[in-house]
C-alpha cells in the first residue's frame, strides 16, 4: 500500500529476511517488519525492538495482526505498546484490527472494532496519527476461503472512521 510519507510500496517480512529484501528492492519498495516487541532494552530473547528495526533502516512494523493476537495470545495493550514505542521512535505502525467469525455472525463488528482501535491508539496524539495505518483485517476471511465483500468493507470503514472521528474530532 502506498506509504504516506513517500509514493513508495511498504513490503512486510520476517526479521531475518528483511536486509535481503531490502537488497534485493533496491529501494524500490519500502521493507517493514511483520512484528516488533515494545522493550527497547532487556531480557527479551528473540525480541525485535523498534530501535534494532530502525537501526538497519526499517520505518515501518506491523501490530496486532490477527495471527499474533490469537497465536501469540498479544493483548490490546500489548498492541498499544508496540504502536506507542514504534512511534516514539520516528517510526509508522500499521494497526490489525478485525473480528472473528463468531462475532461477525453476531454482528458485534463495530464493538470489537471500537475496542481495539480505543486500546490500540490509547495515548497516540492526533499528530501522531500521520504515522499510523489501520488494517481492516477480518480474522473469518483470513485463509478460510470466506471473502469479506466490498460492501462489508465499506461498512466497517465507515465504523472506523466514526470511531476515528470521536477519539480525535471529525
């Protein structure tokens, strides 16, 4: 997708992919990182912090994408943490936000949706929302053959952007 502070393409990979990448676009694209933990220092073995990101050129992370919110069992909170330290470093956070089938079926979208927008951008200033995407990401159409139409999309945009409008004004 198009990045906002450039007309370059972000492109998400694993860490240990992401300097190959990054060669082998040849600045072409922008490289991202899939994941990124908040802890900027400390025992965190295997953790990827937003400095060691922004030391080998990356701008961009992915949080709260639906198979770590399920896998990895990441909280709202712990989402928010990563938004915010991404953030605090000069960097851009695209933000997951879905439902599952379950709460789709029970048409609680806009509820899950207004939960973790509210807990994910928890103490992100409008200013700093230059630096943040949100995804729409449907966990019951991830890999399930199941499509969120258009029209679905639509209306969940429009959610969104409500929710968007009451925490930072119209």
């Amino acid at each position: 997708f198009p990045s906002r502070r450039s007309s370059c393409l972000v492109l998400f990979v694993p860490f240990p992919f992401i300097g190959a990448v990054q060669e082998a676009v040849e600045g072409k694209l922008t490289v991202g990182a899939e994941m990124v933990t908040p802890e900027m220092s400390g025992a965190f073995t295997g953790g990827i912090s937003p400095g060691m990101l922004k030391s080998i050129g990356v701008e961009w992370a992915l949080a709260g994408h639906s198979e770590r919110r399920t896998i990895n069992k990441e909280t709202d909170e712990y989402i928010n943490a990563q938004c915010v330290k991404l953030i605090e470093n000069g960097m851009s956070v695209i933000l997951c936000i879905g439902e599952t089938e379950e709460e789709f079926v029970k048409d609680l979208v806009g509820d899950v949706c207004e939960i973790q927008l509210k807990k994910g951008l928890a103490g992100i200033s409008p200013d700093d929302m230059s630096r943040v995407v949100i995804a729409y990401e449907p966990v019951w159409a991830i890999g399930t053959g199941k499509v969120a139409t258009p029209d679905i999309a639509q209306r969940v945009h429009a959610i969104c952007r409500g929710i968007l409008a009451n925490i930072y004004g119209g």
